[in-house]
C-alpha cells in the first residue's frame, strides 16, 4: 500500500512551526518521532496533507532538572534519553520506568514522551505516573502561550485539550515532596510489542511516623482516558501502609476504571490485574520513599 502524499516541513522555531499549523489548517499534524502518526498515515487511519515537524527545533529535545522549577520534558525528549537520564532516574524513578517500559527500543528512539502524550491513546504508557506527580503541559498557539494541568488535557481516546495551531513545548513536573518516591507498573500481552493491557502509576509521600502523608494513584488501559482513583487514595492517606490496608485500597482502585474486552485482554482480566498492580507500585514505592528517611 503505498503511502499517501503530503508536503513536509521542518521548521527551526516553535513561532514558524506555530505559523506553518496555522497556514495549512485542520488539514496539518504536528510530527515528534512519528511513530504513531507515520503508522496511522501508512494504514490511511489518517490522511493529513501536511507534516510540520519539530525535531529541527533546537533545544525542545532537552531534558532539564532542577530544585527550584522540577523537571522539564522538552517535546522531542526521546523516550530512551528520559529513561536513560541519571536526573530522571534519581529524582522521578516512575517516569523513568514509564519511558523504559515503553514499547522497544527501535520506538523509544525515535519516539518521544510528549508525542505520547499528545496522541493521547487510553493505554499511553508514559501519562500515569506523569498524572500522579501533578504536571503541566505548556503550549505554544497562535499569539499566546498556556500552561495546562495534564489531568485536564486528555479528553477522550485520540483527543486532547489542543486548539487547532497549538504545540505542546514541554511537561513540567514538579519537584516532588519529601520522602516520597513514584512507582509505575504495565502488563502487555507481548512484552512490549504491545500497548499496555493495564498500567498504574502512583506518587507516594510518608510523614515522619512512616504513615501515608499523600498518595496520587492513575490507571491507565481501564477507561477512555486514564483514570485517578480517589477513592483508593481516600483510604490511605493519614495509614499506615500495611497489606491489609494497601489491599483494601487497591480494590476501590479497580472500582474506578471502566474497562473493555479487547484484543488486548478482557475485561475481567484488567480489572483483576488493576488491584495487582496497585499493590506492587504502592509497595514499591513505599521501599524506595522509606529509603529516603537518613
Ligand atoms: C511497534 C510499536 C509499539 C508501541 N508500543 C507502545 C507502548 O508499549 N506504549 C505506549 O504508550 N505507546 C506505544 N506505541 C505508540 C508510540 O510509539 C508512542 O505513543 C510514542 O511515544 C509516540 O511518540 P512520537 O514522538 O513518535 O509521536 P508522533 O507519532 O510524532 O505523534 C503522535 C501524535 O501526537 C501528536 N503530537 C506529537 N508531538 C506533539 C506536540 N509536541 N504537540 C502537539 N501534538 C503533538 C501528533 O500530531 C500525533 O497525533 C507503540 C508504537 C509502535 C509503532
């Protein structure tokens, strides 16, 4: 099947890839890696006339840290460089084990942790644990610039909070509290061949007598865009995190998903799995923020 025609641009600043969007209209798609969308373009899911993409934009691939701001995900960061970042893995180890665990490693260097985001797929491995430290997106459009808390940007499967002519420039994170540590967890059929059948992703803070001082805990897989459970996060906060506790918690996390038979797992099986997963991503970060007491 040959693929169909469109024009290409490479554009070197966020204003001309901002003013190409605009020019080309409905009809233009933005290009990180491109492996979802050059995908979607092969198998005519999509047929845009225009490509503008952004990886002749110098420093949007950078990957930042520092105590004051956080973290910051420039939009062409490759999945590999944020796994691979000794920032990323001391400061945010569950945003590091989300990019690792990301598809392969053909994908994770061409493909980006924002595109991720922005293609906006229910089973986007990268979005719990960037949902459960409470990040931003900021985005550049015509004329102005926003920044937009990412629990706000998913709005349905493939769609996201973006205006026609808006980039995504980075995510932020922020620095997370003392003696807390993020855990993320994923199950695929094909290890890794395949989208996430579940995934959960938690960000964990203990007080000074070892109890749960907050915890954020997103599914994602279970619903048509990742999902918070409150309720399990209800439970826990101010506890101890015993078993009997955690256990508890994680089967009111799997009341707040919603999920589907598919070809990836049925719907049993993920909600089964959402309480496993739960557990061993409290659990593990449990370990890695009491690691953090001297
Ligand atoms: C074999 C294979 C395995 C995969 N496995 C997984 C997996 O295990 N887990 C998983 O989560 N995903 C998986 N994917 C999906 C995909 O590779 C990832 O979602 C990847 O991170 C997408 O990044 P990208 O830079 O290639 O995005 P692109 O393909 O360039 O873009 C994806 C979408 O986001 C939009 N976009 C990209 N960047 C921006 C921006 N800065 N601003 C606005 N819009 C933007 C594009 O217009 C497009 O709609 C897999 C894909 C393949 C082909």
């Amino acid at each position: 099947m040959p693929v169909p025609r469109f024009e290409y641009y490479a554009p070197t600043t966020v204003s001309k890839a901002v003013g190409l969007l605009e020019q080309a209209g409905p009809e233009a798609r933005v290009m990180a890696g491109g492996t979802d969308l050059l995908v979607k373009i092969r198998f005519r899911v999509i047929q845009p006339r225009a490509l503008v993409g952004l990886k002749k934009i110098k420093g949007l691939n950078r990957i930042s840290f520092s105590r004051k701001k956080g973290l910051t995900i420039g939009a062409t960061a490759l999945l590999a460089d944020v796994a691979a970042s000794s920032s990323v893995r001391r400061h945010y180890p569950g945003v590091a084990q989300a990019a690792g665990q990301t598809a392969n490693v053909q994908v994770r260097n061409m493909g980006t942790v924002v595109g991720n985001l922005c293609n906006a797929s229910p089973s986007a491995d990268n979005a719990p644990t960037l949902l459960a430290l409470g990040s931003q997106v900021r985005i550049a459009g015509p004329g102005s610039e926003r920044v937009l808390a990412l629990e706000d940007f998913f709005q349905g499967p493939g769609i996201t909070a973006l205006k026609p002519g808006e980039i995504v420039t980075s995510v932020n994170v922020p620095l997370p509290p003392p003696r807390s540590a993020t855990a993320y967890l994923s199950l695929s059929a094909r290890a890794k061949l395949d989208c996430s059948a579940v995934g959960v992703g938690v960000m964990l803070s203990l007080d000074d007598r070892d109890r749960c001082r907050d915890l954020r805990v997103f599914v994602g897989s279970c619903a048509p865009i990742p999902v918070r459970a409150k309720g399990a996060e209800q439970l826990l906060i101010g506890e101890k995190l015993t078993d009997r506790a955690v256990e508890r918690a994680a089967l009111e996390a799997a009341r707040a998903t919603q999920p589907i038979d598919d070809v990836r797992a049925s719907a049993d099986y993920r909600y089964k799995m959402v309480s496993v997963l739960t557990i061993r991503a409290i659990m593990d970060a449990k370990k890695r923020a009491l690691r953090k007491k001297n």
